[in-house]
C-alpha cells in the first residue's frame, strides 16, 4: 500500500520555521501599522481636545504609503514562497467552505463594478488578495496548529515591544484611573491581538510533553493586556469565546448540562437584578465598564454615530458603496466632526459589511462566518484536535466583537489568522492529534477521509 501524500496537519514544521514566518509577519505589521510612539498619541487621543488634533485616520485613507504596501507586499510575498515550497499533498480546493469564502471575495471584487471611488476600492481588493494569498500559503506549508504559535509568537513579542515603548515614552502609568495600555498600536486593536493570543495559548497543543507554566504564562500575559486595554468588548468576546470552547470540550451529557447550567444561571440573574439595590447595580455596572464610566449609555458614543450611519446604508441597502470605499476622508472628517472624536469606522462590523458590500455582502460573510464554526466544531468532534477547537471558538471571538467594533475582517494579524483557518480546515483533511507525552507516542495515523455525505467540513 503506498503512503499517503503529506498533508499540513500531520507534517511536522520545526520551531525555527515558526520562528521564521512569525519575524516576517512581524517585520509586515510594523511597518503598516505600528509606531513606537503610539501609547503616547493615544494618551492624546483620550485627554486632548479633539479641535486641535489631527485626524490620522482621515490622512492614512487619502494616500498609500509605501511602508503600508511594502507590509502588504511582503505577506503576500511570504504566502507565495511557502505555497511554492510546501510538499506535494492532496488539497480541497472544491470544499464547501472555500467555496463560501470565494462567493465571497468574490461580491467584493465585484463591488468594483458600482463603486464610486475606484482607487480606494482598488487599495482595498489589493490588501484583501495579498491577506488571502498568504493565508494560503500559511495553511499549505504549515498545519493550523503551527498558525496557533506563530500568532502566539507574534503577539507576545508585539506585547514585549509594546512594554518596552511605553516604558522609553514616559507613558506606562497602570496605576492611573485613566490609564489604556496602547504599546504600539492602540488600546482596541492590542487588545484584540492580546485576547486571540489569550484563546490560543489556553487551546494550542504542546508537542511530545505539556508545559503548563508556560501555558499560563502566556494566557496570564494575553488576559493581563486585554485587562489593561479596559477593551469591554473585546473582553465580553473572549469571554463568549471561552464559553463556547468549555461547552465544545464538554462530552456527551455533559454538553447538555453546561448549557442547560448556562441559561439557567443566566435567567437566575435577570430575576436576581430586580431584588438587588440601586447602589448595588450601580457598583456592579462600574465593574463591568472596566473603569470607564463615560457616556456608557450610549456605548461610548457608538449608538448615535449607528442612527446616522443606518440612515446612510438605507441608501444602497442591497449593494453598498463598495468594498472599502465609504469611509473616504470626505466621510471620516463629516462623522467625526460631527460626534466630536474621530471615527475611521462604523465601531460595527455588520453595519460597516452593509456600507460597503449591502446587505448582500453581509449575508455571504455571515455564511462563510458560520461554515467555518460548523467545520471546526464537526472536526473536532470527530478526530479531537484542539486547532479545530480554536477555529469554532475563534469564530465566536470575532462575531461578538463584530457587535461594537470593525477591526475583523481588517488588515491586522487577527484577520490573517481568520482567513488561515479557513484555508486550512478547507483545503487538509482531519488528523487525531498526536500524544502528548514522550512515554506513550501516539501511533502513527492516516489523514481521516473527507465524506461531504456524512460530515461537513471533514
């Protein structure tokens, strides 16, 4: 019997080869995004007066620079090489989820067709081939799991980085109420790397022997920075994230009986707050704003910017303006003066997907979305394999965070990783995960075999 092909999950990529793609994706991102004095523009962000501050946001739409393009350039670049050099292997490209995806991506090329700003929608279909293509190349040459602790990788060293800024910029003050750890990005978007490198630190698989310090290092130095950002939403998508990952592990009746404990709990608490004080509600409420009490009634603002914003989608409700062509700097500089803090997007991510693409467009994001969940919770059910966990608990992650924000799909390292694990659960077969333990080495198994008929996604 001749031995089957190679395939992503079962090869087995050395650490340097981690190492490797996570200093080039490194190397990427700081150079579209990240400035060694950010912690101190959000300082000013949060406490300066909005009339005399730039918009940088208004400024990056207007123009291309050539550090952003370069990053761009080079992940899609690292995704070519790695695809060019991955072994010969058997690779799906017919399965229903990348099928989903492509009607996708493919809506979004064709928003070129009605938009009005050519060369920003353009821009933007650049940067969203360039992510795909070096998904791709990531999901051929590696399995998800080497993805796991690239992110892992990646993230922690921005974190290290982003200390190591704070602390030269004067600007690492935890112990002020208003303080929001920024590194050398922004308080959100740091705190959304920091919440997937927290998910998957907590669910990556250790090869031949577990480290549990290790691990809760990691998780402590994700949750740690999510705490700091004082980012609600992205700590209510963890949350939502981690719940759903205790209920997937969860077997049998117990499944049941954490769900049922869940909703339980959840009803118990809705009666309890009409038996609870004012003042009790009150402290409780402080507690959940994570310190910023600011205009919570309105989201922090968000809810009069989406009556506006709603007004302007019932325009072209089906079709949009066009992938990525609404927020021109004309748009930026009217909805930021108008609401008196800048805005470079809706703070939503369905509401944006309507903006740009119509409702069309958000409906084929909210299936490729739920195939993915779907086909990371059917694989894991059935060869047990924690990366596809992640892809199902992920997926949780970037949809209640979709709620109040719109950084995914965005251009940052969260979205590369999205794209990842669609290219890899769609294009290599299910693998059982191999043991843990050097004692007991796992017996050497045959990629499962993909029946459309009995399972989706496996």
């Amino acid at each position: 019997m001749a031995a089957p092909l190679a395939t992503a999950e079962s090869s087995d990529n050395p650490w340097l080869l981690r190492l490797g793609i996570a200093l080039v994706l490194g190397i990427a991102f700081a150079v579209i995004a990240h400035k060694w004095a950010a912690s101190y523009y959000a300082f000013l962000a949060e406490s300066g007066s909005f009339a005399h501050r730039e918009n940088r946001f208004a400024v990056q739409q207007s123009s291309t620079t050539g550090s952003s393009a370069l990053g761009f350039l080079l992940i899609g670049g690292l995704g070519a090489a790695l695809a060019i050099t991955a072994p010969p292997q058997r690779l799906r490209w017919s399965h229903p989820l990348l099928l989903l995806f492509a009607l996708y991506a493919g809506w979004c090329f064709a928003s070129y067709t009605w938009t009005e700003f050519h060369f920003l929608t353009i821009r933007k279909l650049a940067i969203l081939t360039l992510l795909i293509l070096g998904a791709i190349g990531i999901a051929v040459r590696c399995s998800l799991t080497d993805m796991l602790w690239i992110i892992i990788l990646l993230v922690a060293g921005e974190l290290t980085i982003g200390f190591a800024a704070e602390i030269a910029n004067g600007m690492f003050r935890p112990w002020r109420s208003d303080y929001r750890y920024a590194g050398t990005l922004d308080p959100n978007g740091i705190g959304l790397e920091a919440a997937v490198m927290t998910l998957a630190a907590w669910l990556v698989p250790f090869e031949r022997r577990n480290r549990p310090y290790v691990r809760a290092a990691l998780i402590a130095l994700g949750l740690g920075v999510v705490v700091m950002t004082k980012s609600r939403t992205t700590l209510a998508a963890l949350v939502a994230a981690g719940m759903v990952a205790f209920l997937l592990r969860a077997r049998g009746q117990q499944r049941w009986w954490i769900a049922t404990a869940t909703i339980t709990l959840a009803c118990l608490g809705g009666l309890a707050v009409n038996f609870v004080s004012v003042a009790a509600i009150q402290e409780s409420a402080d507690v959940a704003s994570m310190g910023r009490n600011e205009n919570v009634s309105t989201l922090t603002g968000r809810l009069p910017l989406w009556q506006a914003l709603t007004k302007e989608a019932e325009r072209t409700p089906w079709f949009g303006h066009g992938y990525g062509s609404f927020w021109t700097p004309t748009h930026i500089y009217r909805y930021s003066d108008e609401f008196m803090w800048h805005i470079p997007h809706a703070h939503n991510t369905y509401l944006d997907h309507v903006l740009a693409i119509g409702l069309v467009g958000l409906a084929l994001y909210l299936l490729w979305m739920l195939g993915l969940a779907v086909a990371g919770w059917v694989r894991y059910d059935r060869a047990g394999h924690p990366a596809d966990l992640f892809a199902a608990c992920f997926v949780t992650l970037c949809l209640v965070h979709g709620l109040a924000e719109s950084k995914i799909p965005g251009s940052g390292p969260p979205t590369l990783l999205l794209f990842t694990c669609v290219a890899a659960l769609a294009l290599n077969p299910a693998v059982a995960p191999a043991s843990t333990t050097a004692a007991e080495p796992a017996a050497p198994r045959e990629p499962l075999v993909w029946r459309p008929a009995r399972r989706f996604g496996v």
